[in-house]
C-alpha cells in the first residue's frame, strides 16, 4: 500500500501537480497496489485531486481520516461522527461573531452563515446554528466573520483521538496488509502518525524538521517531483524524463 499526502506532496498550493508526478501515480495505480491519498481536507475539496488524477481506482482519506472513500465510483467505506455540539459551544468564546460550518460528506457543507468564496468546497447551505449540531457530523468549523479572507483563522473539530495513522490502520486491516508493507509520504505536521506508523514513512524535501524528524527517509521537495523520485525507488515505473 502506498499513502500520499495532498497539499505540499502531490500537489503545490494552485492545485497544479507535476507531469511526472501525474505519470508515476497513475502508473502506479495501474498496478496491483493499494494507492491511498490521505489529505486534511474535506471530501468535497479532496475529490478536486482525485479528479486530477483521473487514478483507474484509488482509495481516499480526508478530514485527517475522519472519512474513507473509495474512487471510482465514490463510495464511503468509512465514516467517524461526533456530538460537535460541546466543543462548538466551547470554540465560540473565542470569537466576536463566530460562524460555524459542519460538512455533509460527499456534498460540501452546511454553514451558520456564509463564509467567504473559495474557502469552502461543495454545495454550501446556510440553516440555523441548532440545526447544525442536531446530529452527529465528521467535522465542524469555527471562524470570525469579521475576519477577512487573508486573515482567515479556523478552529476546526473532529472525533477525538483521530488521525490519519488510526484511519489508516484501519484500512490497512481492512484490506489484509501490515504496516511493515505501507510506503507513507508527506510534508505536514498532519502527515507524522502516518508516517510513524508506516514501514517506511517518508518526508517531502521541504518539509518542517519536525515531520523529518518522524520520517524514516527524506525524499527531494515538491518542486523537485519527491514522490515520483521516491516511487521510481521501488516500482518499476516510467522514467523521470
């Protein structure tokens, strides 16, 4: 099985991703290996990169493994939900007029108010705050809506105790593979209990020191194609033209 980060790893921050990474990863999914992209974001925002790809078949985490689909044809394999009521109640102290959103998975969001354009993906309905938190969701987020986009700051609220290395692990039982034969790759602090948890975690070139220091291995940076470089280590792929 083979996990790659998103943001910073697959992809720069236009959500452009190299040639060569393209052609490794598509490569790669052609073959009989597990190919995982597991990413922070939400499903809505997370499906824009599967679709980039454009994988033959490809398995997904996103909401920092909040959420597990399979790709194509989407399908939910997995979702973590919790009472996001009293840890919302607890974000909002912290805000002059907050705003509040919950993701519907596989849709977007609904949201107290609107947030600005491009901040969240998807379908956005705004209801009344009570009816956001009258059920159990996979994610919440808090902002202040005096705040400009540039000044934009979330609080964002998941299931406790979640991380992509538990909705991983899971996975991988799922799926009958032991850690001991998953190559992880990332550049996020996000990205460390994947990669500890990993046979071989790997960290993008331009990653912090302390996802380095977690990682196993040290691949080039984003702008140095890291994945495809380290993905041409061990799988016989096309070359790095």
């Amino acid at each position: 099985m083979v996990v790659l980060d998103m943001d910073g790893t697959l992809i720069n921050y236009d959500d452009v991703a190299s040639p060569r990474v393209l052609a490794a990863v598509r490569a790669l999914a052609a073959t009989d290996v597990h190919v995982v992209l597991a990413t922070g974001r939400g499903s809505a925002a997370a499906m824009l990169v599967v679709e980039l790809f454009a994988l033959e078949r490809c398995l997904v985490v996103c909401g920092d493994g909040a959420v597990v689909f399979s790709h194509p044809p989407v399908k939910i394999m997995h979702e973590e939900v919790f009472d996001a009521g009293p840890a919302v109640a607890e974000a909002i102290r912290s805000f002059v007029e907050p705003v509040v959103a919950v993701e519907v998975v596989g849709e977007g969001y609904r949201v107290s108010a609107p947030f600005p354009d491009g901040v969240l993906a998807g379908t956005i309905r705004v209801e009344p705050l009570e009816r956001l938190l009258a059920e159990p969701v996979s994610r919440a987020f808090v902002r202040d809506a005096r705040l400009s986009i540039e000044e934009l700051r979330f609080v964002t609220l998941g299931p406790p105790g979640l991380s992509k290395g538990t909705a991983l692990d899971r996975l991988a039982t799922q799926l009958g593979v032991t850690g001991e034969r998953v190559l992880a790759i990332g550049d996020g602090l996000n990205d460390i209990p994947m990669l500890i948890w990993a046979g071989r975690g790997v960290a993008m070139g331009d990653a912090p020191d302390e996802v380095k220091n977690h990682a196993d291995a040290v691949t080039t940076s984003l702008v140095e194609d890291g994945v495809a470089v380290e993905l041409a280590r061990w799988f016989d792929l096309p070359p790095l033209g």
